[in-house]
C-alpha cells in the first residue's frame, strides 16, 4: 500500500510541476498573470503536501 501511495503522490508532483510551473515560466502574458498562476501552483502544491501528510498519518506510513 506504502508504494501505491508514493507513486501516486509522485505521479501527481510531476504532473503539477509540469502543466502548472510551465505555464508560469514560458507564458507571454503579462507579470501579473505570471505572478497570479504562481500562487495559484504554490497553493495546490501545499494542498496536496497537507494531503499526503494526513494520508501518511492515517495509514501509519513512514
């Protein structure tokens, strides 16, 4: 079960670092626009990190 949940998560932290950091480094739009997906990935990164951490804490995963 330990390994579902890694992978998972792994899987998930890729897929945020890659449709959610690309768009703020190669956009053309504006700063503010930039500056506003930024926070927007910081905060689903953080989202999942609390979820994983209760997982972890629920199953008793090291």
């Amino acid at each position: 079960m330990r390994w579902f949940v890694y992978t998972l998560f792994a899987l998930l932290y890729l897929l945020i670092t890659f449709f959610g950091v690309g768009p703020v480094l190669l956009a053309d739009g504006s700063s503010v626009e930039r500056i506003i997906t930024l926070v927007i990935v910081v905060c689903i990164y953080i989202l999942l990190t609390i979820v994983l951490y209760f997982i972890k804490k629920r199953l008793r995963i090291s």
